[in-house]
C-alpha cells in the first residue's frame, strides 16, 4: 500500500487531502510545518510526501533536500499559491512536481496516478 505524507500549515488542506486520499485507498499521514514534516518523512516509510512550499519553521525546498538527501526514492509534489513562483515552472530541475493552489482534487489524483508506475511500495 502506498504511503502519503501530507506537510501543510493549513489544517483546511491537510485535512482536505487526508480525508480525500484515505478515501482513494492510501495510507495518509500528516505534519503541521516543515520541521516536523523532516522528522516524520525521515522517521516513517512514505512514498509520496504533498508539501506546502511556504510554511513556517522550515520551506518546503529545505523539507525536499533534508529528506531527499537521506531518502532519494521518495517522490515530492509541491503545493504553491504564490503567484510568479515554482508552480509556474511546472516542476523543479531537481524533480519536484508541483501544484498550484487552489488545485482540484481531480489534479492531485491525476499527479498521483502519474507517480504510482514510478514509486517503489513497501
């Protein structure tokens, strides 16, 4: 079964995704802010980590490197509402992919179905 960690300061959207991904059949944690996110990413056994780009205590590019650093295999879908930033890009050189906020939860499963033949489960 694949596992999700969700890293968002927004309780809205945490628990949007949680309710949203456990209903489509994953394993759903949560973490309130980047710092916590790392420890939980690093601690846990997570396929796909959803996070937040500006959050308080640690952003997400620093969530994506102290994670990915340790744990390269882990797939990152950003979530961005700034407007000019990453989301624009459509992804990062580093392989990030990326959503703009307010995204359609029909977006998200699309992003995630795209990343299911490319992740390894446990």
């Amino acid at each position: 079964m694949i596992r999700i960690l969700v890293i968002d300061d927004s309780e809205v959207i945490r628990r949007l995704l949680e309710d949203y991904l456990t209903d489509l059949g994953y394993r759903v944690d949560t973490a309130e802010d980047g710092l916590k996110g790392v420890e939980k990413a690093l601690a846990g056994d997570y396929q796909i980590i959803i996070c937040d780009m500006h959050m308080p205590k640690k952003d997400g590019p620093d969530v994506y490197s102290d994670v990915t650093s340790r744990k390269p295999d882990v797939a990152f879908i950003m979530t961005d509402s700034l407007p000019g930033d990453t989301a624009d890009t459509g992804g990062h050189p580093t392989g990030w992919s990326c959503l703009r906020k307010p995204f359609d939860l029909a977006e998200v499963q699309q992003m995630l179905d795209s990343l299911r033949s490319t992740i390894k489960t446990r």
